[in-house]
C-alpha cells in the first residue's frame, strides 16, 4: 500500500513519482485534472510567460512590481533550486509545507483515477492552481515550464490572461520542441490566445553600457527577425496583438556587481539590482508587458514600478554569493546559463563586471545540451576551470566536459564532487585574486550554496 500523504515530504515524494517520459504530450491529463478539482483557473488572471531564457528574471519582475503596487500575487516557476516550495509561492513566499502537503493530498486520489495519470508536473501545475485560487490571488505570474503549445500551464482560456509574454527563442530541448528556431518558436507561440495581448523580448542583444554588443557569444544560430516573424504569424491568425519590445528605446548607463541603471522610453534613471547584461533586457520586456496591463486598466502607479524594479531579487541568475573580506577582487558568482545563449551571456557578463580579466570556472552540464558550443563561450573568458559532474541522470560527465577545455589549452582539472571542486576553485582564486563563476546547470546551485554557506 502507498503511504499516506502527511507531511509536505509525502506530498514531494508523491509527485516525483510521477514521471512524465511514458506519457504522450498533450492537454487533456491536465484539463480534465482541473476538471475535476472544480477548474481553480478560472477565478484568476494570469501573465503567462514563455521564452528559452529570462523566462524566471521577468516573471520575478512583474511579480515585485505587482506586488509593490498593492496586489495579491502567485508567482508559478520552474525550477526550484533549493526548496521546491519555491516553485509556488504568494506574496513572495514559498507555499507553505502544510499547504503543499494538504493540498497534494486532496489532489492524489482524483489524479491517481484517472485512466491516464497526470505527469509530474502536470500535478505541480494543479497544486500551484489550488492554491492560488483558495488564496485569491488578484494575479498570478505563470512561467511555462518547457516550450508552450503543449505545457501544462496552457490551459487557461482567454478570458483568464491579462497578457502573454514570450521572453525570447534559443536553441534548446530540441528533442522536444524542434530542431531549429522557427520550430522552437511555433511551440512557444502556442500560448497566444485570441485577444489578448503578446508581448516579445526576443529581438534584441545584451548592450553593454556604452552600446557595444559583446563578442563573447554562442555561434548565431537563432535569428530573432525569423522568430519574430513566425510569434507575430500566430498573433495574427488568433487575433492577438503583437507588441515587439522596442530594444532601441534602451539605453543602459550602468552595469556591474550592484545591478544595472538604464532609461527605457520616457523612463529616466530606473535601477534594477540582479547583475548581468542580459537583465535590462529581461527588464524592458517586463515594462512592455506592465504597461499593457495599465493600458487596459489595472492600476500601477509609476513609483510601484520603480521601486519594485529596484526591489527584486532572483537567485542564481549572475548572483553574487561571496565576497572575499581580505580581498576585494575574489568574488563568487552563481548564474543559471545552461545553453549556449544564456552560457554566452553570462561569459559577456563577465567580461563587463570583472574588466575583461580571465577568471576561474565551477562548471557541470547536462549531456542533452549543446556543451561543445559552451565550452567555446566560457573558454574565452577561463583562467582555470574545474568541472563536475551535476547531479542528475541527464549529467555529462565532468572529465568528458574537462576535455572541451583542455583540447583549446585551458587549465582544468574534474573533481568527484561540487563541494571539492569549490574548495580547490576558491583556494586557487585566493592565490591568483581572480573571480570565481559558477554556470552550467541551475542544479548544482544548491551544493555551490552550500558550499558558500561553510566558509
């Protein structure tokens, strides 16, 4: 007999039992899941927001803005990387582990009936839509966890999204979602909906403060005109307006370590604290998205939307873990690049904050990832790198990832575990006074905290 669901590990155990490579892709496991719970969507409004990258920083921006200006707001992400309560959070905290577990235990017996089982995360959607809705969110940021026309979060009818947001397209979960851009952005155009508003962040590169578009870069292979076109054909055969984020009306006047200053449009002097090139951008299609809403009437006040940009916090994206007291110049970093867009990126990063001196490397990748292009991205900016093998089934393993370095005369060294090849990586940036960037995969975050958290 399966044990009952009692404590918030239960509920945990329970959905990651669930595996979803047996089932086939659709939406009617989920429709017919919130079917049954009485269709908890339906009494709440959504940002739906899809995208390849920076899908996570502008769902956590439109959520401390909305949050700022006096709203009730669920905040629906993907993944966790320390709890998994922070997948479903209100009001910026974490559901609760009584909730999680009450909640998972009123929804197992009805998914557990069903002809075709609910996958893994079609049962997190299905709490996190509970939950919002006992708690009357006014409204609820929904990231979409992989592609778009056939994710769970899809099911939501038009009348229940305020506005849709696609961040941008890269080439990743190709298996699943196409093998070139314009596929990948057909799929993430499936959650366009008639009517309602379609905001694109995708056309555009990272600026650095005096307008220079970085070298350090993926090979392009994605080109955001083509991608544009084949999101703004979708909005069209629905009959959804399409609103490009206007990239030239931002100027950025300051990036580094304490975040970014930029304008955008009329606004002058906004300040956003999440370092990273890529994070004005991720900001400007936050904005775009925000003023739809104002536009069709929900009240934001201006100084809401300053002082929540200011506000907002987002982990593992070019965060700043550790400074060195007797050394200013030896810094950790943790960020989630994981493909060669959002590696690159973060390699240009880098490059910016840290003067265009090389730094030491932590880094471990999936073996479903293009890790050939990213070791090319971060060798360019790599003192010395110390891989790893990240832990998970889809791991490459961490001497295969140290031969991509050392065939292009990069010093490297793999290590059996994160807390290893940190310590060694932090003693070597001590001697050296270098900084230290930790990339790869967002699931070696927890153990680089960790780590961090010993010193």
């Amino acid at each position: 007999m399966t044990p009952e669901i009692r404590t918030a590990a239960d509920a945990i155990a329970y959905i990651h039992s669930n595996t979803w490579t047996r089932h086939a892709p659709g939406l009617e496991r989920m429709r017919e899941l919130c079917r049954r719970l009485g269709d908890p969507q339906k009494s709440l409004r959504f940002l739906h927001v899809a995208g390849t990258n920076g899908k996570g920083s502008v769902c956590a921006m439109l959520d401390a803005v909305l949050r700022t200006a006096g709203y009730r707001v669920g905040l629906f992400t993907s993944p966790y990387l320390v709890s998994f309560n922070e997948r479903i959070r209100l009001n910026g905290q974490p559901i609760p582990d009584a909730e999680l577990a009450e909640i998972t235990a009123r929804i197992r017996p009805i998914a557990d009936s069903m002809t075709d089982v609910p996958t893994e995360f079609e049962l997190i959607t299905a709490i996190g839509l509970t939950f919002f809705a006992r708690h009357a969110c006014d409204f609820v940021v929904f990231e979409v966890g992989m592609g778009g026309r056939l994710d769970s979060t899809n099911i939501l009818a038009p009348e229940e999204v305020a506005v849709s947001v696609i961040t941008g397209i890269a080439m990743d979960h190709t298996a699943y979602l196409g093998d070139t851009p314009e596929k990948i952005a057909a799929e993430k155009a499936g959650i366009i909906k008639p009517g309602v508003p379609v905001v694109f962040g995708g056309t555009h590169e990272p600026l650095t403060p005096d307008g220079v578009v970085p070298e350090i870069r993926a090979d392009r292979v994605v080109d955001p005109v083509s991608c544009g076109q084949v999101i703004r054909a979708q909005a069209e055969r629905v009959g959804a307006p399409y609103i490009p984020v206007p990239a030239g009306l931002l100027h950025v006047t300051h990036t580094g370590l304490d975040g970014s200053d930029f304008d955008f449009g009329q606004r002058r002097g906004l300040h956003i604290p999440l370092p990273g090139l890529y994070q004005p951008f991720n900001a400007a299609t936050a904005l775009c998205a925000l003023d739809i809403l104002r536009e069709r009437g929900t009240c934001i006040p201006e100084a809401a939307i300053r002082s929540g940009l200011a506000g907002v916090s987002w982990a593992g994206r070019f965060e700043v873990l550790y400074r060195d007291p007797d050394d200013p110049r030896v810094v950790v970093v943790a960020d989630g690049g994981h493909n060669p867009e959002g590696v690159a990126a973060a390699a240009a990063s880098a490059a910016a904050c840290f003067g265009g001196e090389r730094i030491n490397l932590l880094t471990g990748v999936m073996a479903d990832k293009d890790y050939t292009t990213m070791a090319h991205s971060l060798a360019a900016v790599a003192r010395r790198v110390f891989t790893v093998t990240p832990d998970n089934s889809r791991a490459l393993s961490g001497d295969a990832y140290a031969a991509l370095y050392r065939a292009q005369g990069i010093p490297v060294h793999d290590f059996p575990s994160v807390a290893a090849a940190f310590s060694a990586a932090l003693a070597d940036c001590r001697r050296a006074g270098v900084p230290l960037l930790c990339l790869g995969s967002l699931y070696m975050y927890r153990d680089v905290l960790a780590a961090v958290e010993q010193l």
